[in-house]
C-alpha cells in the first residue's frame, strides 16, 4: 500500500513511517522541509498555503498528522480542508487523522482547531477514521525546555496528565491504515494518570536543574477544562510507562555544552526553600542562607567561590 504521511518529519511521522516500511508498505513523507530518511521518501508539502498537495496522487492512504499549536487555524483548519479537496480530487482511498483526547468544547484554542479539524474530515469526500491520543512523553521535557533559564517554573494547579508512548500510538496507526475506513475509533490513552508537578520535577530532577515550581493557578473554564478529567482516557497497558520515559532523559548542558552537575535535594536553609501549606516562603527565597563564619574559614571559602551560574547551575573554579 502506498501511504503518505503529513507532517511526517515530527516524532510520531517518523516512528510511523518507519514502522510501515518494515511491514511492507511504501511510505512518503510530507512536511515543510521534505527532509530525506533512509527507506522512505520525503516530499515537500505546505498546508498552510497549499503548496505541493499535488504530491497525494497515486497514494492509496493518507494519513493526517500536520499541526501546529500556534498556527492552528492557517495549518489545523484551513490547511485539513486543503488537504481534504485534494485528497478527494486525487482518489485517495482513506484519511486517517489523528487528534487530541478531549477537544470536544474545550475552551483552549488550539484543542478548538482540533475538533473543527475532525469535522472537516468527517465531512469530507475522503473515506476516512480519526483516532484521539493523549499527550506524548515528551510534551513535559519540551516545556521545560522551552522556558528561559530563570529560576522557577510555572506549574498549573491540580492538573494530571496521562502521557502516552509515541511507540505504541504509531503501532496502532499501522494497523488502522491495513484496516481501512473505520470512522471515529476509540481513544488512546497511556498506562497511567501521573500529575503534571510530579512530571515537572522529574524532568528536573533528569536534567540536573535546579528551579523553584511554582503553582499556577487557571481559573474560569480553562482552569475546569484542565482539571475535570477530560483529557484522560481509558489506560492502555502498552508501551512504555512514565517512569521508564523519565529514566532516559539526558542532563541538560550549559551554555559551552558542559553537563549539569548532579542535582541535590536542598536543605531547610538552602538556596531554593518550597513553599509552606499556607503559602508563605522566605521574602528572599532565590537568595542562598546566610551563617556566621569565621575569618579563616571565609579565607579558605575565597580559594573556591562559584562562578557566575549557568542555567541554574554553579561550578567551582
């Protein structure tokens, strides 16, 4: 079967096109940059404007995995209905999109998108299935790494997650393209609820950063949204669980690509103290404690000062 992948170049584009190839299909995949791999060939295609949809011809599936959370409407909506028309206009045989558990009424705008794009596909001309997932693995570390090198890290309050191995979604998706048009199937979901807060301190625990987590209160409909259970699913005992995902995340590097130190957990006097149950913390929380030292010992303290801290870390000269 000849199969085509949008948005192939991502995590779970990849892992599928790979996982189709050794089961005897011809995969293509389509993204922005049209980045060759080896067993699979690559084209260029743009949701966004359009450009290369003519790539869909000759393909028996297509399966739908373009998306971007801060374009949603231009490459989520327009561009699945672009896709859809040309899809239809080149006979492909079956759609196959993949979504996100939960979207239904949601007040986040790019869950919204989601879901309009299921009724694009849903309505169009295309023979087609949709599969919902919950969020994978690396969703956390990515945050993390995309927040600046301050000293803290924003946590919204009370909110689970229910991370999933992107291994196990892609098995699936090989088997719903060999099944052919199924309609709406039934979500998937990881083995196990974990707390987004736990999840975060995991990761920088892995990464060997030090920051302060500070809860994030959301109130109003995306704070409920967040909060109610919506976006779990019935677990799946396949893949991968947290625990083992977190086991393999690597240190962080600085800025000259050296390895975080070990991270070690702060005593009641140190430089990053948590918070109390009633909320209250020092007013000079991010400051290290202070102690009375004699001359001689700030004498010898002199000899190995710390250097200025890089990414939250500090080495000794």
């Amino acid at each position: 079967m000849r199969v085509l992948i949008t948005g192939g170049s991502g995590e779970l584009g990849i892992r599928l096109s790979r996982l189709l190839a050794e089961r005897g299909h011809v995969a293509t995949v389509a993204s922005r940059s049209a980045r060759p791999m080896r067993d699979v060939a690559a084209v260029e295609m743009d949701l966004a404007t359009g450009a290369g949809v003519e790539s869909l011809a000759g393909h028996d599936t297509v399966v739908h995995l373009a998306s971007n959370p801060f374009e949603a409407q231009r490459v989520d909506v327009e561009g699945t209905q672009r896709l859809v028309d040309a899809a239809a206009a080149a006979g492909v045989d079956h759609l196959l999109a993949v979504s996100i558990v939960g979207v239904d009424d949601h007040p986040y705008p790019y869950y919204r998108a989601k879901a309009e794009m299921e009724r694009i596909v849903q309505k169009g001309d295309v023979p087609w299935t949709i599969l919902r997932a919950t969020q994978f693995h690396s969703l956390v570390p990515r945050f993390v790494d995309m927040l600046p090198a301050v000293g803290f890290v924003p946590v919204p309050r009370g909110v689970s997650l229910q991370p999933i191995d992107v291994a196990v979604v892609a098995e699936r998706l090989a088997e719903l393209v060999e099944a052919g048009p199924s309609g709406r199937v039934a979500d998937l979901g990881g083995p196990e609820i974990v707390p987004l807060r736990k999840m975060v301190e995991d990761v920088l625990g892995a990464k060997r950063l030090r920051r302060l987590i500070v809860p994030l209160p959301l109130p109003g409909g995306l704070g409920t949204a967040l909060r109610d259970g919506r976006m779990l699913s019935t677990p799946t005992q396949r893949g991968q669980r947290w625990s083992d995902h977190e086991a393999g995340i690597n240190p962080a590097r600085d800025r000259v690509g050296r390895l975080s130190a070990p991270a070690t957990k702060p005593s009641r006097s140190a430089a990053w103290p948590t918070s109390s149950r009633s909320g209250s913390r020092s007013s000079n929380a991010l400051a290290p404690s202070r102690t009375m030292r004699s001359p001689s010992a700030r004498k010898t303290e002199m000899g190995t000062r710390a250097l200025p801290a890089v990414d939250g870390q500090a080495t000794t000269s």
